[in-house]
C-alpha cells in the first residue's frame, strides 16, 4: 500500500499474508455483533431488575444502533488518516470499560450509556480488519484474499449465531449482568492480541487531529442521528426529524464539497456509483434478514406458540447454513452469481412466509429457516468482496465503516416494520404483511443486482 509502511520488528513472509493477524482481526471485528445479538434474552430481566417498561428497555437495543451506525464510518476515517494500531487499541479499551460500566451500574440509564460507550468502542474492529487485509493484499501482490475475507464473515457470522445462546448460559450461570461483564475478557484479550499482532505505521500525509472535518463530522451525526430516532419509531407528530434529517444531509454534501479534506468525500462516492450500489444492497440485504430475525421469531413464539427455546431450535438451521455457504463458496470469485442466488433465496423464504399459518407443521418452519441461511451466507459475503473490490484503497477504513452502517440501516428498518405489522397480540395476523414487506425489498435487491453491470466485471477482476 503506497501510504503505509510496516514498521515491525518481525515481517512477515513477503508472498504470504500474515496470518498472525487473524486472531486479532477476527475477535475485534465480533465484538459488535455478539453484543447485538447477546442482549436479545437480556431485555426482560434488566427491565424486571429495574423496574423498566418493554418500550424503556428497547434503548439498550436502540443506543448500541445509534452508537454504530454514527460512529463506524467515522472511526473508519480515523483508521485510514492515523493507521488501525492505536485505533484498534482505544476501540477495545472502550469495549472494557463499557462491560464493566454495565457490571457496575446502579440505574437504569447508566446501562444505556454503556451500550452507547460500547457501540464506539466496538466500531474500531471491522474498519481495522478490512484496512490491515488492504495493506496486506498490497504488500503481497496478491489483489483479494479471499480466505481471508471469508474467514473474517464466518467469525461475524458465528458469534452472531452463539450470542442468544450464550446469553442465556451466562444470565443462567450468574445473572443478566455477565452479558455485560463476558466483554471484560474479550476486550483483555483484544489488547494482547492487537499490541502483539498488530503493526506500528506510518501514514503518509498524516493529517493532525485539528486538522479533521469536524464540522462535516457533526452533520453526518446530526442527520443518522434525526433519522434513525424517526425510523425507530415513526410518526406524524415526528416530522420534524425527517426535515432535520434533510437540512443535515444537504448542508454535509455542500460543506464536504466545499474543503480538501473532507470527512465524507462525497465528490468520490458520487463518482463511485457501484459502491453506492454495494451500500443499498447490503441495507435491502440485512433489512430482510433482520425482519427474519426479529419479527419470524416473534411470530414463531406469539403465533405459533413455541417456546423461546423451541424459536432458537427452529432459527438454528438458518446460521448452520449461512455458515457451511460462505465456508463452500468463499474463495470463489463470482460475487454477481452470489447476490443473485442469495437475493432469489430471499424473496423464496418470503413466499414462504406468507403461507405459514398458527398450525404449520415444524418441519416446514425448519425448511423455511434452512432456505434462509443461503442468502446470510452468500449476501454477506458477497457485499463484503464487492466493498473491498470496489473502495478507494486510502479510504478502506470508512467505506467499511459505512458498510456497517448500512447493515444497522437495515436493522433499524426491519424493527420499524416488525413493529408496524407485529403489534401486541396480532403477530399471527401481521405475519403475512410482514412477509409482503420482505418480498417487496428481496425483489428490490434482485432488479438491483440484475441491473448492476458492474458486478460482473467485479468478479472476473478477482
């Protein structure tokens, strides 16, 4: 990479990517979704503790989103202007003291300013893992790792599939508090691995803190910020987020048109429209997945009456699949064949859906979940390559970071509709609007990826 230079004491192998990295790279990039799916089995009893509402809890969600989708990109940015050593090091202290914030906190609030504190310091790992797999792709002369990128979606993959799971076995063993507490050793472990592992840089052009965009920073803040609290909870009364939303993103594309350095180049990404693409694919992707994750399993326990364990059993096969697909298929190039699969296989599950009912028979729920695994594990990946094909090199960092992103978009998205359709005692009923709701999207995503030239020509460049 032209504008970095490794400065070890120990290189490693000039032909071969430093495989030394991985641990490091993949434990820190999983620190952000299994703590998005660990606090699902830990909302009733933090809000049974505190004495806390459904709709009080759904902050914990709610703060880790905000937190995120403000703070990748521009973590992401940080890692590109100052390298991802001391980044990743900050990132994972902040995920230690929000763990123990959380072990120790007396009130309600300060759990939610824990969930915020460790939405920022989990949003360092992605950003620096795709950014060391640049600079480690560059010094080898070998374009795509494509192990390596594979390896980095299953670890994302299968924390996102052992964190309920491990949820319920730490509350089991010592109380909802150790879903906080489990990122204390995490974040431990992170730090040995990233001093050890991970090497000291030197940025060319190394921009000083003062000279950040600021301003350009605070209203991309200001406008996911007013955009998300809308979409959370969407209502007329609430017009004015939207407008605040609006008067942010247009005063953030004049600022950032305006300077040399600025935050968000909106001058490249406008000229960058495949990647542009990549980010509203990967939201149309993870808003069906999430709407799947949310509201299927909300329908499987108030619908059709399993209990939350027999719900877990059912979604099982789902993350069993998605990780066996982006295991088989992950060295292989064709990133349009894998979005047109994975997009088809989304609108086949939504199909699916519509035709459930409360007295469906278990192994069709079962089919329904094992069809939906191929395109978590084929999406994913694929949008993941697409990225990293597709990003200015001296931006990784946060175009990874807006990746991300987009996947909380997505998230975000799928709860607004889940609670549209879904609501209090008629998730039988709100099932079939639900699955119309995901049909329309995976069709989205199909006529997206079908019209998307560009994706062909990415795959043979692999």
């Amino acid at each position: 990479m032209t504008f970095l230079l490794r400065v070890n004491k120990h290189e490693a192998p000039p032909d071969r990517f430093d495989r030394r990295l991985l641990p490091a790279m993949m434990l820190s990039s999983a620190l952000n979704p299994v703590n998005s799916s660990i606090i699902s089995v830990s909302l009733v009893p933090i809000g049974v503790a505190f004495g806390a509402s459904a709709s009080e809890t759904a902050w914990l969600v709610s703060a880790l989103y905000l937190a995120t989708a403000v703070g990748q990109p521009v973590v992401g940015r940080l890692v590109d202007l100052y390298g991802p050593r001391w980044i990743y090091l900050g990132g994972t202290m902040l995920a230690g003291l929000a763990g123990l914030l959380g072990v120790l906190a007396p009130q309600f609030w300060v759990l939610v300013l824990a969930r915020v504190v460790l939405g920022f310091g989990t949003c360092a790992g992605y950003p620096a893992s795709m950014y060391l797999i640049r600079s480690e792709a560059d010094r080898t002369g070998k374009g795509s790792p494509a192990g390596v990128l594979t390896a980095l979606a299953v670890a994302n993959q299968t924390v996102t599939v052992i964190g309920p799971t491990l949820g319920g076995l730490l509350i089991h063993v010592g109380g909802w508090r150790t879903t906080f507490a489990v990122n204390i050793p995490l974040a431990l472990a992170c730090l040995v691995l990233g001093a050890r592992r991970i090497p000291k840089v030197v940025v060319a052009q190394r921009s000083t803190l003062s000279s950040l965009d600021f301003p350009g920073i605070g209203l991309f803040t200001g406008m996911l910020v007013a955009l998300l609290i809308f979409l959370m909870k969407p209502q007329v009364a609430h017009w004015y987020l939207p407008v605040i939303a609006l008067l942010a993103g247009i005063g953030l594309i004049i600022r950032e048109m305006r300077i040399a350095q600025p935050f968000l180049d909106v001058r490249v990404l406008g000229g960058n429209l495949p990647l542009v693409a990549t980010f509203l694919r990967n939201l149309l992707a993870c808003m069906v997945l999430y709407c799947y994750l949310y509201g299927f399993t909300q329908w499987l326990e108030q619908g059709r009456g399993l209990s939350a364990a027999g719900a877990g059993l059912v979604l099982l096969p789902m993350s069993l699949t998605a990780i066996g697909v982006s295991t088989l298929t992950g060295r292989r190039p064709e990133i349009r064949a894998k979005l047109l699969v994975g997009s088809l296989g989304q609108v086949l599950v939504a199909v699916v859906l519509l035709t459930l009912h409360s007295g469906s028979a278990i192994w069709l729920l079962v089919v329904g979940s094992m069809i939906m695994g191929i395109p978590q594990g084929l999406n994913t990946l694929a949008n993941q390559n697409a990225l990293y094909l597709q990003a200015d090199p001296t931006r990784i960092g946060s175009s990874a970071g807006l990746l991300r992103t987009s996947t909380y978009f997505g998230a975000i998205g799928a709860a607004a509709a889940g609670g549209a359709f879904l609501s209090s005692g008629s998730s039988g009923a709100g099932l079939p609007s639900l699955a119309g709701f995901m049909l329309v999207s995976s069709v989205a995503l199909v006529l997206l990826t079908t019209l998307d030239r560009s994706l062909a020509r990415l795959g043979r460049s692999q």
